[in-house]
C-alpha cells in the first residue's frame, strides 16, 4: 500500500505557487500544496478505487493538477472561515434588477434564432421528453449564453480544490468521486471536462453527479457531450426537467391581476388551489384574457416575488420543476418569460417591479430573526426574501395593523428593530 501511494503521489504535478484571495506566505502555500497531494493519493484515491475507478484513470484525472488558490470561499488547513461578508452587508436589491431589458432582450432575439436554426432537433427532443423548446432555449440561453461562453476551468483543480478545502467541503468531495466516474465510464475524458470556478460542467452547467444522472447521448456518438454538442445539451436539460416531473400538458404560470383583499400570505406551493378557486376569489390574468378552459380545475401557486411591490403571478407546478434547476423564483420567471417571449413575441412583464432602496442583507436578516423568535417559518435567516420569508412578513403584517406588502422595507426594520 505504501508504495501503492508513493506512486500516486509521484504521478501529480510538482507544486505550483499561485495568488491566492485568502492570507497565507508563501512557505505556507508550499506546505498546503503538500498536504494536498498527500491528501489525494492517502484519502482521496483510497475511496475512488472502492468506487470502481482505475488507477490510470485516477492518474490521468489529476496529472497536472495543483490547488487552485484564485477560488471563492477556501478554508485551508488550520485557518478558520471567514464570515461571509456579501451574505450580511450587500445590499438588497429589487427583483427587478433581473429582468433589465438590456439583459433579457437579447437572449429572447438569440433564442428565436436557435429556435429556427434546430427547429427539427428540438421537435424531436420535445416529443421525447415533453418538454418545450423554449424551455429549454431560455435555460440553455441564461446558463450559457447558448454555449457562447468561456467555461474555462479544469473541472478536476476546481473540484479537488474545493474538496479539499473549501466551506462545504463534503458537497464537493462526493462531485470529485462523480467526475471520477464520468471518466472511468468513458462518458468524457478530463481534458474535454471544463468547469465554472463552482464546478459546473458545460453548457447545461451541471455538477458530475447531475451529469451522471441526467446527461444524455442524443446525438449517438457514444458520448454525453455537454461542452461541444448542442443535442446532447439540450436533450440533457429536457430529461433533467422531465425527471423531476415535467406535466407536458401545463405551461409554468400566467401573470396575475391579485386584488388587495386577497392575503399575500397565501402564496407558496404548499397552498396551491385549483384555478377556478382561485378565479372565484376574484383573481384574473393581467392580460384580461380568460384562464384556459383546461387549467380551471387544476391547482397553482400564488406567487408574488417583489410582495405587493412587483408583477404577481399564478404559478403551476412546473415552475417548480423549473426551480429544480436553480431554486430561485427570479430564475424561474426569468426561464419563463424568456420561454415565452421565445415562441410567442411576448412582451415583458405588464406590471412593474418597485425599487428597493436602503437595505442590505444583514437587514433581511434581522427581520427573519425578529419573526422566527415570534414563531414564523422563514425558511431560514439568510437574508434572501423567499415566500416563506414574505408571507411570514404579510401574516406578522396582517396581525399587528398594518397594510400587508409581503416584502421587506426599510420602514420595516425599523419597525421590527423597535
């Protein structure tokens, strides 16, 4: 054994002194980068050969490999994380910052082009997998740029970095283990496996152990090619999304006219309500066209993602299949308007999105603690506004005389600071 790992220790790339954002000399560096080799053929590749990888394959993964010191949120060994500065000072912004025209217009007029220009390929994804070809247009054209952008990093450095010391250092050790299977399978080979700083591989950007589960062979090559070929990609997103439920018989929501009587505390998926219940509550389309005969008796979400300050929308469940793939409502709506503006020469939301000014996270952070210690379920105190954090606002609105927003204000913190 010992000579076992002498040997896998030899195969990696002699020590590289790199910046780094966190302190460390130099002398402490070259310990480090010492320790990480060690680290990778004494930890690391005992438990990848129990996973069936060879050692050439573990040699070929890691040939050339040293830590990357240039990546967020490193922990080495013996320092101590560091608060997160960006979670409780950055400011607060509105949600509408995310649908700036400069920014979504053009992957609308991109998207329209790609539609034409694979009309035939997506038809043919689509009826294989249910999914809509805008769909996965707007999902290709946000987490891309429809395969335009630089992807520039060794998936393997970044992954064995962040294994090795990063903040969540379990997450991306069972990643790495994953990378390792995609080449031990033959699926890709390292050099062809470029990631984001985060780890996310290609123009789907998934993590190995999505890309073990959901990446396919659409094109028939032999290989779930995610960097290069657009049908494994976008055929890769649509089984993606059809494995976590995708209903090819609903679309993901209609913008919504809400009338103030109706409480802002009712949104979340976990209080869906069949349309038609919605529609006797007073609830119309914003566009003044009727909910489709077909929807009535289906359920959806209120969701409300400025509170009462923004667009409000009837959400239905594959919003939140949509949410599998990045658990952000502003995400979501992005991949639908996108979606349908793709298709349908839609226009941007009608309503509008109100400004926030005067709050940073930190702020956020003291209203969810103020409500959880009065019982409310924010989903957590990480200064980011999801809809348990924004009912839990309306319902504490509601009970102390206030008109419910929903959304977090500077007039309330102050409020709840008193």
């Amino acid at each position: 054994m010992l000579i076992f790992r002498r040997i896998i220790t030899a195969i990696l790339l002699p020590v590289i002194v790199s910046v780094m954002t966190c302190p460390a000399s130099a002398l402490d560096k070259q310990d480090i980068e010492g320790q990480f080799q060690k680290w990778l053929a004494e930890d690391l590749w005992p438990e990848a050969r129990k996973n069936g990888v060879s050692a050439k394959i573990f040699k070929a993964a890691f040939s050339g490999v040293s830590l990357n010191w240039k990546l967020p949120d490193l922990v080495p060994p013996g320092a101590k994380a560091k608060p997160s500065r960006p979670q409780t000072q950055a400011e607060f912004k509105s949600p509408g910052l995310y649908f700036n025209e400069n920014n979504i217009a053009p992957v609308v007029s991109q998207g329209r082009k790609f539609a034409k220009k694979h009309e035939n390929l997506i038809a043919r994804i689509e009826k294989v997998y249910g999914v809509p070809g805008r769909i996965l247009l707007a999902i290709w054209g946000r987490e891309s740029a429809f395969g335009r952008v630089s992807i520039p990093h060794r998936s393997f450095e970044v992954l064995g970095t962040k294994a090795f010391m990063s903040t969540r250092k379990d997450l991306f050790r069972k990643e790495v283990l994953a990378g390792l299977q995609i080449v031990q399978k033959g699926y890709a080979n390292p050099e062809s496996m470029k990631s984001s700083w985060a780890g996310a591989m290609g123009q789907p950007q998934f993590l190995p152990s999505s890309y073990l589960e959901y990446a396919v062979d659409f094109d028939g090559d032999g290989k779930r090619d995610i960097w290069t070929s657009v049908p494994d990609t976008l055929a890769s997103i649509a089984n993606y999304l059809s494995k976590f439920g995708w209903d090819a018989n609903r679309d993901w929501g209609f913008e919504a006219a809400i009338p103030e009587y109706v409480s802002c505390a009712l949104e979340g998926p976990d209080q869906m309500r069949k349309i038609s219940q919605w529609a006797d509550t007073g609830i119309t389309r914003i566009s003044g066209k009727e909910f489709p005969a077909t929807e009535l008796q289906k359920k959806t979400a209120i969701l409300l993602p400025a509170g009462r300050s923004g667009p409000m929308f009837l959400a239905t469940p594959n919003f939140y299949v949509i949410k599998q793939y990045n658990n952000s409502d502003l995400y979501a709506l992005f991949v639908g308007n996108v979606a349908d503006r793709i298709q349908w020469a839609n226009k941007p939301f009608v309503a509008k999105w109100q400004e926030v000014t005067g709050l940073t996270r930190r702020n956020v952070m003291k209203i969810q603690e103020r409500l959880i210690r009065e019982g409310h379920d924010v989903g957590g105190a990480d200064g980011l506004a999801g809809f348990k954090t924004r009912r839990s606002i309306g319902l504490w609105q509601e009970k102390n005389g206030s008109q419910p927003t929903c959304f977090p204000s500077k007039a309330l913190v102050d409020r709840l600071s008193g």
